[in-house]
C-alpha cells in the first residue's frame, strides 16, 4: 500500500507564516493597551475567509489548501492540550481565603445571569441558527455555557500590565474566574456527554465514568506525582520531569477522549492535579509554555479563523441582530452579574464594576469552547462566526473599560484604598508584577493568553 505523503514543504511555509503574523498582530494590539491574544484571534480571523481569502483567495488557498489544514488543526490541538494543562496547573482555589464570601458570589452570578440569559436567548435562536438535527437541549446548554465562560488566563496578563496583580481586586478576579470556570467546565462536560451520547442513559453513563477518572486522578495519581516530583528534585533531569508531564497530560487527555468528555478535559484535569511547589515541574511548566504558546498556540487560532467568515452576517439584517442580541447578553450578564454580587458583597462601587469588566473577558477560553461546539455540530458556521466575533469584541473591552473605571473613580475622589495606586499593593508596592513572576515562575504572565 502506497504510503500518503506528508505536504512537509506546504507546512513549512504554512507554519511561520501563521506564527510571525500573529505574533506581529499580538506585539501591535499590546502597544495599544490589549493583551495578546486579541491580536492572535484577529489575526487568525484575518488570515482566513473574512480579509485574505476575500481578497487573494487563490493566495489563501495556496496557503492553507485541504492538504495543510488537517496538520495546522492536529499541531494547534497539541498547542491546545499542553495550554489547558497549564491552565490547570496555574488554577489556585487556594486564593479564595479571605475573600471566600465575595469570590464564590461573584463566580456563581457571574456565571449563572449569563447562563439562564444565554439559555433564553438560545430558545430564540433555535430554530433559525441551530443546524439541522440538533438536539434543542445540547443547543440551549452549550450557549448558555458560551455566553458565561471568562478567560482565566487572560487575567493575570491584564492584571499585570495593571499593577494590580496581587491587590485585593486582583486576587478576587483570579479566584472568581477560576471558581467560574470550574462549573463552566462542567457544564460544558455535561453538554458534550449530551451531544455524543444517544439516550439520556449514556450521558449519565459518560458523567459517571468521566467523575470516576477525575477521582482517579486526585487521589490516586496526585499523590504518587507529589511522591515523584520530591524524589525528583534528587534524582531525575529536568527533561525526564517534562518528559513525564507531557505524556501524562496526553494520555489523560486520550482516556477523556475516549469517555467522551473531550480530549481538553483531561489535560486541564492533569494539570489540576500535578503538584506545584516543585521546582523540576515549574522548570517543566515554563519550557512547555515557552514552545508551545508562541509556537503550537497560534495554529489553533487559525484554524478558528478559517472557520469564521464575516460574509456570512452581510445575508441580512436578522443575522445582525442576533450578533448584537449575544453580545449585549454576554457583556450585560456577566458584567452585571458579578459586578452586582461584589456589590451586595460589601464592596465600593469602584471594585464592583472592575471586577465584573475583568470576568467580561473571554480569550482563548471561549474560542475553546466554541471549537467545541462547531466540532460536536451544535453550532453551524453562521452562528460560530457570531460568538467568536462576541468574543473578540468582550475580550478587546476589558482593558479600556478597566481603565475608564478606575480613572472616573479616581476623578471624583473615590478612596484608594489597599489596590489603589498609593496603596500597598499598588504598582509600586510589594505586589508589582515583577513580584509576582518572581513568586510563581510558572505563571509567566509576559506569554498569558
């Protein structure tokens, strides 16, 4: 049997192509205050149906023809899994001490408001956008779960860039995003067990197995990685530890893949429960995040863009309205929401409104999610275009918003108070981000997406 070629040459120009527009998109839209990933998602937008293929579409398809794509989606898929494990590895609920009561408010509404929202807003759309044989619960679920993610790695660059990375608005994001995303996840884990299971028999069944691998994980392989990792520290090279981590996170995204979970669910899973502390396993963490982000990452965003073609909302005025019918429920319930549970919380109004413009944003995160649904068929390609240009635009608000907010405030002689910029936490205080870093290497938040 003859052997099918490998488009090795087309990749070669495919591959940097991506990588150095990207990376030229990301370092253009930082200079204007956006943290990376904006430029990545419109760059992986532009080099696809939306600008290139309508203006050079013989170039685009030289660029990226059916040979090409499948290999541009298996590489950015790598990228993909290594990233939700350091997602996992980076997620802390440690930080919810102090602040539990406001951090879990300001998590569940800011995902439950956009949630139930979302879901009415679905009913609506599903019989004009919904594809043909979708199921009308696996639709109304997943878009609810779409309109309520927040892009928890996302923050900590925004933060950063903020000086506010360790204040007490700062810490209260991270946890109520990371508290956020964890029933998000789930969520969506019981909506992809819907979608791929025939009978609601076999979505139980999915659920079952997929909370006894979990279990697996945290009390059986944690344990013998925290028993591992302290003799590593003695006696193993750094390289056998990334060795080790990286096939860990494939094989535990395999064994959810064959659940029916998604392959994602068990690299972030593995990343949750690899221990931290270690200094191999940061050094592992940082070498997988120094290739992969810059390097794998931007193909997925491509192959998004690919997928995502503007043209496809100049067939009417409805298509428009829906765009702005998501938007509107995705920006207004999540920043409602969480901003009106740190209010009820005992918080300034100041922090209130900052907390909840930081749970807006939605980065890679939500590309993830809605890759995941055009992936399962519960959304077409109409409705895909739709939420990842909603992503973009909630992802690309957060910073200016921020901004706008705490200037205001600072304006009408609202109190500093600990995360203000006079404060002990401000820039210039113990918790700068050059603070930060030094505290947690693995973080890196210079690469955050």
């Amino acid at each position: 049997m003859a052997a099918v070629p490998v488009p090795l040459s087309d990749l070669l120009i495919a591959v940097p192509t991506v990588i150095l527009v990207s990376r030229a998109a990301a370092q253009f839209l930082r200079r204007a205050g956006q943290p990376p990933v904006v430029g990545e998602i419109l760059a992986g937008i532009l080099l696809g149906p939306s600008l290139l293929g309508a203006l050079w579409p013989e170039g685009q398809a030289w660029l990226f023809g059916p040979s090409v794509i499948p290999y541009i989606d298996m590489l950015g898929n790598v990228g993909l899994l290594v990233f939700m494990f350091l997602v996992g590895l980076e997620l802390d609920l440690g930080a919810l001490r102090g602040d539990r009561r406001t951090a879990l408010a300001v998590s569940q509404a800011g995902t439950a408001v956009p949630l139930v929202l979302g879901a009415l807003l679905a009913l609506g759309m599903y019989g004009p956008l919904a594809p043909d044989g979708t199921d009308r619960l696996s639709f109304v679920l997943f878009i609810g779960v779409a309109l309520s993610i927040t892009a928890f790695p996302v923050l900590a660059r925004i933060l950063t860039d903020r000086g506010l990375y360790r204040s007490r608005v700062g810490a209260l994001a991270m946890a109520s995003a990371a508290v956020g995303d964890v029933s998000a996840w789930c969520l969506l884990a019981a909506v992809v067990a819907i979608a791929n299971s025939g009978s609601p028999f076999d979505a139980v069944t999915t659920a079952l197995y997929a909370t006894a691998f979990a279990c697996v994980l945290f009390y059986v392989v944690r344990p013998l990685l925290t028993r591992w990792t302290a003799r590593a520290e003695r006696g193993h090279s750094d390289a056998v530890v990334l060795v080790v981590l990286f096939s860990g996170l494939c094989l535990s995204g395999y064994v959810t893949d064959l659940i029916g979970v998604h392959a994602l669910f068990g690299a972030f899973l593995f990343g949750v429960v690899t221990p931290r502390g270690s200094r191999r396993t940061a050094t592992a963490a940082i070498r997988l995040r120094a290739f992969a982000v810059p390097v794998l990452l931007p193909l997925f965003f491509v192959s998004t863009g690919l997928r995502t073609d503007v043209s496809l909302l100049g067939g009417g005025s409805a298509l428009w309205l829906w765009a702005g019918a998501v938007l509107a429920v995705a920006g207004l319930g999540k920043w409602g929401g969480a901003a009106l549970a740190a209010r009820l919380t005992g918080n300034g109004w100041r922090d209130a409104m900052s907390l909840g413009a930081l749970m807006n944003c939605r980065g890679l995160t939500e590309l993830v999610v809605l890759d995941i649904g055009l992936g399962l068929g519960i959304v077409g390609p109409d409705l895909f275009t739709v939420l990842v240009l909603m992503a973009l635009v909630t992802t690309a608000m957060t910073t200016p918003a921020l901004s706008l907010i705490r200037r205001r405030a600072d304006a009408a002689d609202v109190p500093d108070g600990p995360d203000g910029p006079d404060g002990p936490d401000g820039p210039d205080g113990p918790g700068a981000p050059e603070a930060a870093d030094a505290e947690n290497p693995v973080l890196q938040p210079a690469e955050r997406r």
